[in-house]
C-alpha cells in the first residue's frame, strides 16, 4: 500500500489558503477587509525579530509569530516543509528543472545574511522585507504575475467574439465569476516588475543546482527557524545514513551533509520515511540536546555586526535628503518610524482604490526599495477609503476609522503659476476645485479682473489653497487637465515646508526648483 505524505497534502492546503487570501485581499464592493494576505506576515518569525529590533516596542499584531516559534521548539523546522507558499512553490517547479551534477557551495554566507539583517534592524533599518520568503511571492504575484494573468483572462474574453459572437454569452458565468472573485479590481503596471520576476526567477533557477537551494543557502526565515529548531524535541532516527543503504541522502532535499542529518536543514518534509525501502526511519521525541552546529559562530557574529554596522551608518547619511520627497499612505506621520514597521509587501500598494500607491524604485534610494509612494499624477487617495490601513501587517499605516483618515495630511498642495491655466494663460480652469473632496473645500478661487495676452479686460477666476484644510489626497494634480506636468503638485507634508514660501493667498511665491530646497 503507498505511503501517503501528509506533509505534501498541507503544503497545498496552505498554498490553497494563501492564493485565497490573495485574491480576496482586494476591493470586491466592501469598504472592508476581513481575510487578507497579511496573516502570513503576523505569523512570520523573522519579521517579529525585525519589528522588535528596529522598533524596540511588541505589538500583539504578531503575536502568531511567537506561537510559530513555540511550535518550532516542538516539531522543529516544519514551517518550510509544510506552510511555506514559496517553498511549497519551489518543489512544484523543481519537478521539471533538470539538476546539474554540479552544486554551489555557499558556505555559511546565510548565517552572514541573517546576522546582518537582524542587526542592521538594531539600528531602526529594517530591510527584512527585501529577502523575506513571504514578501518575495507577494510582490512576485502583485507587480508581475496577477496584472498579466487578469490582463490576459479579458483580452481572451474579448478575442472570444471573433470566434463565436454573441455564442459566448452561454459561458459568460465563468467569466462573470472570474471578475467577480478573482480578478483584480484594476490592472496596474508597477514599477519594479520585472525586477520582482526576476528575484522569483532567481529563485527557482537556483533549482538547477541543488533541491531547495534558496531554501538551504539562502532565505533568512529559513535559517532563522532553523537555529530555533537545532533545540526541537522532534527529531528523526537515525540521525545518519544506514551503512548499507544511503538513500535518504538522494531523497532529502536539504539535510545532510557529509551523511549526517543536519537538524537545523531538516524541515520535516517525511520524504525519507515514506520511502524508506526498510522501513528503519522515523520521527520521535526526545529531550536530549543536539548542540552540534556546522558553521563558525564567532566569525559569522563578527562579519555580520560590522557589515551591518557600516550598512547602517550609509543609510543613516544618505535617507534624509530622500524623506521630504516621498508622499507616504494616510496616517504616516512620522518617516524613521514607518521604514522601521514597513516589511515590503505590497499590500497596501494592490489593493489601493484609486491606484495612487506604487513600489518606491531605485529613485529614492535602496533603503526605500518596495516601500509604498503616493504618486497622485497616477491616482489619488480617495478620500472615503480606510483599506490601506486594513491589510498593513505591522501598522507601519495605522488602521484608522473613516472619520480619522479624513483628518490625516498627507501633503500640501502647491499651485505652479508657470504652468496653471489662470495664472499661466489668463484661461478661467476649475477643475481642481469641482474634484477637491474636502467639504468646505481646500481648492477656492477669486475673481479678479486683468488684461489678457490681446489686452482684454477680463474676470479671471485664480485658485488658491487654503492651507488648514488641504490633506493632499491628490485628486488635484491628478485631474489637472494638463497633459505632461500638472499646474498643481502634492509636496510632502505641510508641516515641513516653511509658510515663507506662500503669499496671503496660499500661491507659491518662488520657483518651483527652490521650493524642493526647502523641503
């Protein structure tokens, strides 16, 4: 009789249940968000460790982390055997990448990887999203996958009429469905894309090399686990391979080396046990300590506590002049708090209404890579909207009610008289003020009546701020009617630009190049 592998049969189970979550992390109607991605995050131990090291605060938000790390104490590194989404991803692609003979020999550079990491977090920079397993298909589905795969799912729908005409309204449920449950509420091309392909791509190609490869050399939450687990009860006996068998070395896909188990590689897949042709292996627990490791911990500690040293002491030189350019989500008030909080996934970038938040690129900098920007010539914050706030794992964007994100301010908006149409061709415009969503309006105009370029006299209604009510949502530089630059523009928040730019009226009193000095 076969074997059933159960790990096998809950690495789909949850793989089932995080594509779910996936899906249903988006706009489908309501105004809130009741299953979302984000319960990967909270469960996930390396951003725990992150969260308190950079932060040097808990939130109970994550307090599923904590009890992965119980579990891992008892039944050792399961988690990348049989929860992991990318590892569960790996093994499916693996099956059809043909292996060279020929490994890469990494050494103990994830033991580096992870110290750095960790302590580079110390100093309140927190990059573990960057390399975060989790993150990695989030942003991998989000920027690169999902947009082709519901891009590709109408443009089908849509070829069907050439081929069967008004005929294809018979399977028109199917598609109603589609759009209905899965497909995205909008079609996005994100910046970074392709570089997140081409990290998922890296990943998999790995598999060339060595089964599990990323798994075993590299991912930080792997490696994490496993020095939790080196102090698991659960363990697998014998602890080598048989003299005169030897299998298990060609099964396992991460653990042994030089034919012994390495307990802190081994994440309980049971594949050896199940085809084991003597039945000699299985799983039992047992107190006794296994102290044995595989890699030099002082050197590793060194390396790492001066890489991330130095690493954090860049960033702290550089980041400041990149802060006052960045529009952030509602409800970030403060710049150093939120990169401290903020794991990268893009959450809040894919389910945003009105598609203002894109993945910060290189632009500002690699500290800010994946971080999300309100880009409000793209899209704009709309102003009855609290999801955002909702899926965020850590609430590095606080989880606000509709009457506070009406409050939150998110920049102010600056008139540019160059290229507004009142002030630029003494041609009345209103637009932004009819979309400005504030109730007593934070967009108003006066009449005032001058000559024209023809030496007209005319009524020429000229907008201006007003400064205390104006969040910068955005939808006036996105509305603005102006094809290349908008005549209006978001800068970041207006506690951080100086009042001396401003005339009485609320309009820019200096270049627009000057008013970025300020900032």
């Amino acid at each position: 009789m076969k074997k059933v592998n159960l790990a096998r049969f809950f690495q789909f189970f949850f793989l089932l249940i995080f594509l779910f979550l996936f899906v249903n992390t988006e706009y489908r109607g309501k105004d809130d968000i009741s299953l979302a991605i984000n319960s990967f995050f909270r469960a996930n131990p390396l951003v725990l460790f992150s969260y308190l090291l950079s932060t040097f605060s808990f939130s109970w938000l994550l307090f599923p982390a904590i009890l992965l790390i119980v579990f891992c104490f008892f039944l050792g590194r399961f988690f990348c055997g049989w929860i992991c989404p990318l590892g569960t991803t790996i093994d499916l692609f693996s099956n059809f990448i043909k292996k060279k003979e020929r490994k890469i020999t990494w050494g103990s550079f994830k033991y580096y990887l992870l110290v750095f990491l960790l302590f580079v977090s110390l100093f309140g920079i927190n990059i573990v999203g960057l390399l975060d397993p989790i993150a990695i298909l989030v942003r991998f589905l989000t920027f690169s996958f999902f947009p082709v795969f519901a891009d590709s799912i109408k443009t089908s729908w849509t070829g069907l009429y050439k081929i069967f005409g008004e005929k294809r309204d018979i399977i028109s449920f199917f598609y109603n469905f589609l759009k209905s449950h899965v497909l995205p509420f909008r079609e996005t091309i994100y910046p970074l894309a392709f570089f997140s392909f081409f990290i998922f791509f890296f990943i998999i190609l790995l598999e060339r090399f060595e089964k599990r490869n990323w798994c075993k050399n590299l991912c930080p939450l792997g490696t994490l686990l496993g020095l939790i687990s080196k102090f698991s009860v659960f363990r697998r006996v014998p602890n080598g391979l048989c003299k005169d068998c030897g299998d298990c070395k060609n099964i396992c896909p991460t653990s042994f080396d030089k034919d012994i188990l390495q307990k802190e590689e081994c994440i309980v897949c049971m594949n050896c046990k199940i085809k084991c042709k003597f039945n000699r292996v299985n799983y039992s627990f047992s107190v006794k300590p296994e102290l044995k490791t595989n890699f030099s911990k002082r050197r590793v500690l060194i390396t790492g506590l001066l890489t991330g040293y130095f690493t954090a002491g860049t960033f702290n030189f550089f980041r400041d002049e990149h802060y006052s350019k960045l529009l952030r989500p509602p409800g970030v008030k403060d710049e150093r708090d939120f990169l401290k909080k903020c794991v990268r996934c893009g959450e809040c970038i894919k389910i945003c209404l009105k598609n203002a938040l894109y993945p910060s690129n290189f632009d500002y900098g690699f500290y800010n890579l994946f971080t999300p920007v309100l880009v409000p010539r793209k899209g704009y914050c709309e102003y009855n909207c609290t999801l955002c706030g909702q899926v965020c794992p850590t609430k590095a964007i606080p989880h606000l009610s509709l009457e506070q994100k009406k409050k939150q301010v998110i920049g102010l908006a600056v008139f540019d008289k160059n290229h507004c149409l009142p002030y630029a061709k003494k041609v009345n415009c209103m637009v932004c003020e009819e979309h400005c969503p504030v109730p007593k309006k934070a967009i108003r105009f006066e009449v005032i009546r001058e000559k024209d370029f023809e030496g007209r006299i005319r009524e020429i209604k000229k907008p201006y701020i007003v400064d205390e009510l104006c969040i910068g949502c955005g939808i006036c530089e996105y509305v603005c009617p102006l094809a290349s630059k908008a005549g209006i523009e978001v800068f970041k928040n207006k506690d951080l630009i100086r009042s001396d730019l401003y005339g009485s009226d609320g309009n820019i009193k200096i270049s627009r190049s000057k008013i970025k000095n300020y900032c």
